[in-house]
C-alpha cells in the first residue's frame, strides 16, 4: 500500500492534452496566424516622458537643497551650470538651517511633487512647471529640458 500526499497525487496524474485545433474555413487560419503574431511595440508618448524626468529632477532637486540627498546624484542630468547652482543654493540652506531662525529647521522637510506640466518649445527643448508640497509651504518650480546626444538635461532649474 503506498502513502501518497496531496502534492504526491497532484502531480502523479497527467493533466489532460488541450483538443488540437483545426482549421474550418480560410479565415480562421489568417485568424490564428494574427494571434500568434507579437504585439505591436508601445510608442512612448514624448511628453510623458518629459514629465516623468522632471518629476523625478525636481523630487531629487528639492531633496539636495533638504539635504538628504547629494547633488552629485543628480550630475548626469543637470547642466554643469544647473549643479553649481543647485550646490550653492543648499549650501546657503545649510546655513540658514543652522541659525536661529525658529522656523529655518522646518525648510524642505517631507517634499513631494504634486502635480508637473511640460510644454514643447521645438523638437528639443521642452519647458516644464512643477509644484512641490512641503510641511509648511507650497513652492513652484520651473526648468527647461533640452535633448542632449544620449539623452534629455536640465539646462535651467528655477525653483521658488
């Protein structure tokens, strides 16, 4: 007598074999020939992308100037000039941060990116808005986007 278990018996019976098809008329076969086609590849909107890139720029931007995150991070898709600046504004933040301001600890804490909007300007440059929610304000912020050889930088961050 043997002692089978439930994943045992599940296993030691054979799942039946799906009936082979067959083709009736003509149109059936260019039917299942369709089917078996891949998908067609999804273009991607341009415009979404923009305002994914500045979504995740402006959350990592306003990050730098709280001082969670290293500007260095943001190198690759920052304009030199956008990354000195970005450095020279969180370095000024740092140091109002640490004076006696009672509500200069509150700045920058809990970002997050409401809502972003971008406008095409041409066929490389985008320009996009965005609006950052913090503890104890709401802050706009603007930037401009320009197609590089590999791919889309920052060449102007605006953030109010």
């Amino acid at each position: 007598m043997n002692a089978v278990t439930g994943i045992r018996s599940a296993a030691a019976t054979t799942a039946p074999h799906a009936p082979a098809l067959r083709v009736v008329s003509g149109t059936a076969a260019a039917a299942v020939r369709a089917a078996a086609a891949p998908p067609p590849l999804r273009v991607v909107d341009e415009a979404r992308e923009i305002c994914a890139i500045s979504r995740s720029t402006v959350q990592a931007a306003i990050e730098v100037l709280a001082g969670t995150r290293p500007a260095q991070q943001l190198s690759r898709r920052l304009d030199p000039r956008c990354l000195a600046a970005l450095q020279h504004r969180a370095a000024l933040t740092r140091r109002v941060a640490s004076g006696s301001s009672p509500t200069a600890g509150r700045l920058h804490r809990n970002p997050s990116v409401r809502s972003v909007r971008a406008c095409r300007v041409s066929d490389d440059v985008y320009e996009a808005s965005a609006v950052v929610v913090e503890e104890s304000r709401v802050r706009a912020v603007a930037l401009r986007l320009e197609r590089g050889t590999a791919a889309w930088r920052v060449t102007v961050l605006e953030i109010g």
